[in-house]
C-alpha cells in the first residue's frame, strides 16, 4: 500500500536525512520554519498524526509560531507507529508539497515537535495531555474514529475498543478512552480541561466529539461525567484540503528537491479552509493571523462542504471506479460524469444547504471542478470509496432524506448510494476483486453474497443496514425504489452507459 511508511535502505549512495542540521543546507527555494524551533513549547497535543492533519492544521500551526511559540505539537498515532518511527528520526520534520498543474511547492513544515506511538508510548502521550500547558486536544481520527452510532451521534457502547477501554480504563486504546483518561487526570490535579477540537468530515463534529466523551465519563464516573459535562468545551470545525496519500514517488520527487530524503513527505492540493468556532475557555492560537476563519457558528459551513465536496466525492468515487477510472482528476474530466455530479449538486445537495451569508455558493461548484481536475494531485477514487458506511450518511444519505422530505425527487443520490452497493460486493463490472475498505466491509460482502446480483434483492437488503440508513429511510418506498431502479440499471448496463444515459433515460 502506498501510504506506509518508506525504509530508508543503505542502497549504493543513500542521501542524507532531513532533520534539524539539514535544515540550513536545504536549496533555497524550499521553504523552512523562519522560527527557532527550540524555543517552542508544547501547547497542542494532536490525535491521529495522519497526512490530512501534516498538510493542514500543522501548516496553519507553523505559520503561527512565527508569531507565538507557545503552540508547538506533539502529535501521537493511536493504533500505527510508523508516523512516529518516519518523523521521529527527522526530529519531527516533514515536507509539504503543493501541487497543482504548474508545478510542485516543496516546504518543510516544523510545528510538530514530537511524536509519540500510543500503543508504546501511552503513558508519556497521558501524561501530556494532563500537562496544564496543553491547551488544546485536536483530533484527526477519521469519522470511526469517534465510535458513535453515525445514525444517532451517540457513543457505540458495543463498540469492541470502547468496551476494551470501560475495561481497562488506564490503558486505553480508543480516542474517547485516552481523552477520558487525560481529563480525569487533569480532575484529580485541580487542573482545568483541555479544549477538544474534533477535524473530521462530520457534522458538528465537536458535539459529537463532546457526547460521546462525556458518555463514556459517565460510564466510568458520575462526578467526571458531570464535570465533563459542564467545563469540556468542544468547538465544532470545518476542515477542506485534498490530500491525496503519499507514494512512493512523491517521496522520489521531494529528495530530488530537497537533496535529502524525507521517508514520509505529504502532498496537497494549493486550496485550504479551515472555519473554526470560537469557544476555547482556556485560550487558542490565533489562527486566524493564518488565513483560519473563526465563525460564531459553522454548521452552514459544514453542510455546503460535506454535501457539495465530500457528496460528490463519493459519487466520483464509485461510479468511477466502477467506469474503470484511478483518479478522482479522471472521473471529474468525465463528461457524462461530471454531467451527473453538476445535477446532484445543482438540483439536490444546494436545495438542502442553509449557505453561509458572505458565501457564494456558485462559485463554489465551479471551484470544485477545478480543484477535483487538478491534474498533479492523483487522488485516487479508490481512497475516497474507503469506509463508506462512515461517510455515506452525512453526504448522500442526508441529501436524499431531505430532498424526500421536500417531495423532491433524488435520482442523482440514489444513483451515487446503488453505486456504492454495486462497489461493496468486492467484485467489479470485469469479475475482478474490488479491495473494499470499510469497519462494515465483511457484514456489507455478506449481504451482497446473500443476495446475489439482483438489484430487487441486493438494494433493500443494503438499505437494511441501519447505521447507514436510519430506521425511516428502509420504510420509504420512494427511497427503496429509487435506490433499487439506480441499481438495476448499473446490473444491466453498466456505470458508463447508467452515467451516460442519467437525465434521459
Ligand atoms: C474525501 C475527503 O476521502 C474522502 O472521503 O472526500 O478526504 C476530501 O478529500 C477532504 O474532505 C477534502 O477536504
């Protein structure tokens, strides 16, 4: 898989490192951290030290600490040591590379100043957390991450790292667990809480975040679920960067740049956003000095980039992928495809989304075309398809339900979820194996087996699947028909045909 990390082999004239010392010796067209790194302290620890947060807040980080050293990072993987054991040998150093069709912008980001391993270091990563210095508990865990019911927004109590974590309650292993634990240390120390900001692609991210750690508070005590209740404050975020995983050639091109390697680079697109509410009782950075938004309130923010972005995203990612496409810069240059994304964004998703005063939403869409044809990015539709039972229910599921709601008709959804089921059943349109990434892949593969090919059987059976669908969307004929019609045409004709045909068939 691409986005592991890289061993650095003695081949026959290996480079140097990137680390500290190398910093002064870098070419001068890469840019570098204009601060003095030593002199930063730590006052954010980060959950889920994956790409999405290197090339995101991590560069906001950096350029604030230019003007305020009190922000540094210490970042920490929950499962997965191999952040840890890339960066740590490079003194927490990585390069950004920004691309876009006229080339690569390579620099070296420094805000994070040390990594840890929870599964080894899980006592030191505890211990900084319940340091009264850290302010701030950001998390980039992906939507499972969370392990609430996407459905309800509330903690899985069944979930298995949740029931590990009510078991073992000082070594804990999910991200609510580790946040539980750290604030019940800052408890017993008099101190006050962190601030938890949540950075995933989920509606109101931080309420989630909150609920489901002050559940398991209160599952582990009532006083800390009470005070967890009353003094967490938990912002809610909206985060936008496509940052397609690392590979290896992208580690290839920024040793050529650098003239030394970096065994886990990152790339991104030029595009950032980040609109951040402004409830942080103890103190934050000042991002916006950075180019963040900081907003009384970001829900509108959240659904014009979930529906719009990530909704289609995910359309582009099944439907292309089942019409033989790798990236997403392929699928977004298909005609009849992007045809299909521009009637769900137009007729379906805008009609749902309370957009933002000073937001032009029209011009947004047409951003959005240009970003996905980005021809230097490759961001395969392979990754955007990984965990769709995570994501399908705040992108499309929502647009359909709301649009049913309104009596409005969801071809253009449906036709993105039957695209989803069609891609479940881990075969493709050729008999080839899809490799399905998803918490629910197994269940999803059965039921797909259990019903074979037959769109009158397969569809209901997936929308069976509450998680994904709630409990009103499997007894809405209108929904089941629509999905179920979608899905019989892509057994019948296939993806490219189903898109080419979508409109006037
Ligand atoms: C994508 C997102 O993988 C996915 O599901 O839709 O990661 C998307 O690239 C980001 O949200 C862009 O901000």
């Amino acid at each position: 898989t691409p986005n592991t990390a890289h061993k650095i082999d003695g081949g026959a004239a290996p480079k140097a490192r990137l680390n500290a010392d190398a910093l002064a010796l870098l070419p001068a067209q890469v840019g570098r951290p204009s601060y003095e790194r030593r002199a930063v302290s730590t006052g954010i620890v980060h959950l889920g030290v994956g790409a999405f947060h290197r090339a995101h807040q991590a560069v906001y980080t950096d350029d604030l600490l230019a003007r305020d050293p009190n922000w540094g990072i210490t970042a920490a993987s929950l499962r997965n040591p191999d952040t840890r054991d890339a960066l740590g040998p490079q003194d927490g150093l990585y390069t950004l590379l920004v691309r876009d069709g006229a080339g690569d912008a390579p620099r070296v980001i420094g805000s994070i100043t040390r990594l840890l391993a929870a599964p080894d270091d899980r006592e030191e990563l505890l211990r900084t957390m319940a340091d009264p210095g850290v302010r701030i508990v950001s998390l980039t865990v992906t939507e499972k991450g969370y392990c609430h019911r996407p459905s309800t927004g509330e903690l899985n109590e069944d979930h298995a790292d949740i029931r590990h974590d009510l078991e073992n309650p000082h070594a804990p292993r999910s991200a609510p667990g580790i946040i539980v634990e750290a604030l019940l240390r800052r408890r017993k120390a008099g101190a006050a809480p962190f601030t938890v900001l949540a950075c995933d692609n989920l509606p109101s991210n931080g309420r989630v975040a909150k609920r489901v750690i002050a559940r398991l508070a209160a599952l582990r005590d009532a006083g800390l679920g009470a005070w967890v209740e009353s003094e967490l404050a938990a912002p809610c975020t909206m985060v936008d960067r496509i940052v397609p995983a690392t590979t290896d050639a992208d580690r290839a091109r920024v040793a050529e740049a650098l003239g030394v390697e970096d065994a886990w680079p990152v790339t991104a697109e030029p595009f950032s956003q980040w609109v951040i509410e402004d409830r942080f009782p103890t103190g934050r950075p000042a991002w916006e000095t950075v180019g963040a938004e900081i907003v009384a309130d970001v829900e509108p923010y959240e659904n014009m980039k979930l529906r719009l972005l990530n909704g289609s995203h995910s359309i582009m990612a099944y439907l292309g992928y089942l019409m033989g496409y790798e990236t997403i810069a392929e699928a977004a240059s298909d005609e009849t495809l992007a045809a299909l994304v521009g009637a769900y964004m137009d007729n379906e998703a805008t009609p749902t989304i309370a957009v933002p005063a000073e937001a032009d939403v029209e011009a947004y869409k047409r951003a959005l075309f240009k970003r996905w044809r980005n021809p230097a990015l490759r961001h395969r539709t392979w990754q955007v398809a990984m965990d769709g039972s995570q994501k399908l229910p705040q992108r499309l599921v929502a647009v359909a339900r709301e649009r049913l709601a309104a009596g409005a008709p969801i071809d253009a959804s449906a036709l993105g979820l039957a695209a989803w089921m069609r891609y479940a059943t881990g075969v493709d349109e050729r008999g080839a194996p899809i490799d399905v990434q998803d918490p629910l892949g197994p269940r999803l593969r059965a039921i797909a087996d259990a019903a074979g090919p037959v769109a009158e059987r397969l569809a209901p059976a997936m929308i069976g699947v509450r998680e994904v669908f709630g409990d009103d969307l499997p007894r809405d004929p209108r929904f089941v028909e629509a999905v179920t019609r979608a899905l019989a045409r892509l057994y019948d004709r296939g993806a490219a045909a189903t898109v080419a045909a979508y409109g006037g068939a």
